[in-house]
C-alpha cells in the first residue's frame, strides 16, 4: 500500500534554537518491499525513579453538574493525523550514530548517545535524559525503549555530502540528504543482520521511530541551507535519492524508514561546556523537543521570524517558554491533552474547582463556547492548569538555560500561578492532492470519521505561513498564552512571572485588554461567543481554586 502526504515547503530554520520541526500530515496505510538486515544490537532499559500518576484525588469531585472529568477520546489521536510515534505505552526506537569521511565517535561519545537517550536523569549530571523526561512529563504512561546500531559510515565528507544533496529546491526543502543517510542506515542495518519488524508496532510497514545523531557540528560555515541543525521529518525520496515521490512504499515483512529526527552530537554539549569542558554534563533539551515532533506536536514558536527579511522582534503567542517552543522545561497542559497523557475537568455551568500542580498530578481544566466541547484535544478551547516551577519546571525555571541568552536572558517562570491557554487545534479536510478546504465537524472528530475522499490537518499554526484551507490569512493562532497583565508576548517579551494569574485574578471577553489573544476579539475564532468570567480564588504552590460563571 502506498502513503499519500501533503507536503509543506520548510521555511529557513530559527539559527537562534536548537530544534525545528518540517510539520505535515498524512494518511497511515499498510505497504510492501523489501531487503535485509542486522547489526550489532544494545536494547536499553534505564532504572529511573517512579514518575507520577495522574489520580482522581484532588479535592474537586470528579463529577457534578455543573463539571465532569473527560478521559482523553481514543477515536482521534495524533497517531491519526501523521504517521507519529504513539505517545503512550512502550514504545521501541531505533538510533543510528551517522559519520562521514574525517569524522568518527569516540567510544565516550557513543556512550554519550545512550546515556542522553535512555539513561536516568542522574547520568547525565545535568537534567534528564530522553527517556527519563518523558517518562515523568507522561506521568509514567510513555516508555521509550531504545536500540543502537553500529556507527553508519556515509562514505563521503561531511562538506561533499551537503553539496551532492543540496543541488536542488526540492533537496534543500525536502531533506534529501538526511532521507539518503535514513536509507543507507536502514539498509546496512539489515544487510548485518539486524531485524526492524520490533520497530513497526503498528504493522504497516514503516518503522515508528528513527533517531540519527552524526558526527558533525550543527552549523558548519558552508551550510548555507542548515542541512546540518537538528529537525523531524520524513522520507519523501524513491530507491536513488533523486526524485521527490508522492507515494511511499513499505514492508510489512521488512519494514522500511519514514519518520525521523536528525540531529548532531554537538547539541548534547553546546550549552553545558563544549564537547571538551563539559565537565560530563550532556543536554537533552534539543533531542526532548524533536521526539516531541515525533509524537506529533506543532511548532509553537513562530516559524515565520525564520525569514532573512524579518526585522524586530516577532509576535510569540505562546510565551517562548515552554518545551515545543523554546526547548525549555516541561511540556505545557495543551500538549499533556494532545498527548493523551491527562483527564481535564470540562465545565459546563457556574461552580468552583480546586486543581493541583499540573507537572506532577496532570490536572486541568476546559472551557469551551456554548457549543460544546468535542472532548478531543482537535477542538477550540480555553485549557487552565496550575503552573509550579518544580519537577521537569524547575531546572529551566531557576537557572538560565544558555540557549534563551540576549533579549531572551532570563530564566522560566520561577513563581507557581494560573497558565490560561487559548487553544485553536482544529482538524480541516485535505483531500489527495494535499488541497484543506473545510473543517471537520465535531461529531467527525470525536467518531474518527474522516471518511475516504479526505484525511484530517491541523488547520492552525503560530505561523502565518503554515495555516491550511479555511485558516489561511485570518490571523488565528494555535496556541497562545493569555497574559494576566493583557500584554501580547515577542521575541523580545517572553513570559514573566508577572503574566500569571494569582488571587483575586479576573478574565472575561468583556474585558478589551484580553480581546487581543482572540482574532475576533469578543468571541473564538470559531465565531461563536465565549461567555465564561473566571475568577482566581486562592491559589499557592500547592492547589488553587478557580470560580466559573456565565
């Protein structure tokens, strides 16, 4: 079988982050091909502490009349939407170290690779590991295991391989180079020995999930194009790597490379000492943000500063600080939802409701327009957590991380307070030439029905340029943080602790100064009033009460 995609031209990455996402959508379908393979093998399973669960013990009940709690909706999930890497249960990667001519891994830079990926929080003498984050930010439903193959020989310089595989537009969009290397690894990997059916648990042909890590900096001075940066994609490129193709081919029986990230080894090192002082410091936070591209999270800086002709500072609606963002601390509540990692309270008429710190418990709340929530994270909402700056928050929120420097020199947000989020995460029909026209109903959303002529995307972006079909030129954004104080969010103008809401906190649409988180100010973008007063009752660092009305 084949997989039809809608492909978007990747704009010029951020040089000022570490990560960047190529974000499409595609439909999943079985397949067949063939060849094959081994290699040298090492499973790994890290001891890490017990991560949190997500419980029911707060002290709100869980239903009432006027509010229920929603268990994530299993008929549509990011899995649905591209081929994503599920985000719960056990989940097996893949990982290629890449090298070129002139270039090698030491064997502390191979352990490195391990250590960073699937050891404990402890090894990496700084932060977490890749397993390790998402083991605790899923509050223990997401584990990742992990198996290394011997380094990967490209069998060319670093510097001749970008100039063979940058010749052309559609190689420099489409990541030609990285698709060649995901090719050549898959292939030698088999051709040892090596067996990639344990990759593709969903049995369609593909493997789930390749991370590549080579053995080059991340910006030499000839990459004009950033070839060499860190990014997730996918391998759009027929057997000989020279034309783009608009179908891809699996194998069920040997299944083949599709989604990846690619990254380079000096990311582990470039913000905690250099790969020589680094006193055995490794940094995970650009590997955390690109898996959590595989699991099908947007972008949510704005992508659109990436152009060479923007000037000033950029509109940030989503506050910089948080991990699909800026690469820092935890992921926010809204990914927790489209992750399926939480169960909000949705309210419904007047009443009260006490959460806890959502790093650790999960808990949140949803409000919608009048009419009605389709108790998917694909919807258009209003979603409220408890934020704290403790567990995954708080290494970024006590000390600077040397990434966010310049106009972006401080830490997170070091005080515990309300984050309000105003979420725009529809679904629009893209039929098989890749052409959104309309959206999804909620009852389509919340069945799965998608139907045949159409397979659903994300609609809405924090960049202008990558809105689909019925978003396009509106001025909606997909997640934007609502400051307390009524102030939009830039480049120059991250999140402070001041923008959270406290005691005594009041919001409402009535209220001009927070219209201008809404693109039709009074009301959603959807057209339809939003008519809640919320009222912060108490909060602290350990719970906080919130008062709906309408």
């Amino acid at each position: 079988m084949k997989k039809h995609v809608l492909i978007p031209f990747c704009s010029a990455l951020l040089l000022s982050l570490s990560a960047c996402s190529f974000f499409i959508s595609s439909s999943s379908h079985a397949s067949s091909l063939s060849e094959e393979r081994t290699s040298s093998t090492d499973t790994s399973n890290s001891n890490d502490t017990d991560a949190s669960s997500t419980g029911d013990n707060s002290t709100s009940s869980v239903s009432t009349d006027a509010y229920h709690k929603v268990t994530p909706n299993v008929n549509t999930k990011l899995t649905d939407i591209a081929d994503n890497t599920p985000s719960t249960g056990t989940q097996p990667i893949l990982v290629f170290p890449i090298t070129f001519t002139g270039t090698t891994f030491t064997d502390s830079e191979l352990q490195d690779i391990k250590t960073l990926t699937s050891g404990t929080a402890e090894d990496t003498h700084y932060w977490e590991s890749l397993k390790s984050f998402y083991q605790k930010s899923s509050y223990g439903q997401l584990n990742l295991t992990f198996t290394y193959s011997d380094p990967i020989s490209l069998g060319m310089s670093a510097e001749t391989f970008y100039s063979t595989y940058t010749k052309t537009e559609d190689q420099q969009d489409y990541a030609a180079g990285a698709a060649y290397a995901l090719k050549k690894a898959v292939s030698t990997y088999q051709k040892n020995g090596g067996d990639t059916k344990p990759f593709d648990t969903n049995h369609d042909g593909f493997i789930d999930s390749v991370i590549m890590i080579y053995a080059q900096d991340a910006s030499p001075s000839y990459d004009e194009h950033m070839f060499y940066w860190a990014y997730r994609y996918y391998d759009y490129w027929n057997s000989s790597c020279t034309a783009l193709s608009d179908t891809i081919e699996g194998n069920i029986d040997k299944p083949v490379g599709f989604s990846y990230f690619w990254a380079s080894l000096s990311f582990f090192y470039q913000y905690v000492g250099g790969r020589s002082g680094h006193g055995n410091k490794i940094d995970a936070h650009t590997l955390i943000h690109e898996f959590g591209h595989m699991l099908g999270a947007d972008d949510y800086y704005n992508v659109d500063a990436n152009d060479s002709s923007s000037t000033g500072p950029s509109d940030e609606p989503s506050g910089c600080k948080n991990m699909m963002a800026f690469n820092v601390m935890d992921h926010d509540i809204f990914n927790k939802l489209q992750y399926s990692w939480v169960e909000p309270y949705y309210v419904t008429d007047n009443c009260e409701i006490t959460i806890r710190p959502s790093e650790s418990t999960g808990d949140c709340i949803v409000l919608s327009d009048l009419n009605g929530w389709n108790e998917t994270a694909f919807d258009e909402y209003v979603i409220i957590e408890l934020y704290t700056p403790t567990g995954l928050n708080e290494q970024d929120s006590t000390t600077v991380y040397p990434q966010m420097s310049g106009v972006w020199s401080s830490s997170g947000i070091s005080r515990s307070g309300i984050r309000m989020w105003h979420v725009d995460n529809r679904l629009a029909k893209a039929d098989s030439s890749g052409n959104v026209t309309s959206w999804y109903t909620d009852a389509e959303v919340k069945a799965g029905n998608f139907g045949d002529q159409y397979y659903p995307v994300i609609a809405v972006s924090n960049s202008e340029s990558y809105d689909n079909g019925p978003a396009e030129g509106k001025g909606f954004n997909a997640l934007s943080l609502i400051s307390s104080l009524g102030t939009k969010f830039t480049s120059y103008r991250p999140v402070t602790n001041l923008d959270l809401f406290h005691t005594g906190d009041h919001f409402s649409l009535s209220q001009s100064k927070y219209q201008k988180y809404f693109a039709n100010t009074s009301h959603f973008n959807n057209g339809n009033d939003f008519p809640w007063t919320i009222e912060v009752v108490s909060c602290d660092d350990e719970s906080a009460t919130l008062r709906f009305s309408k």
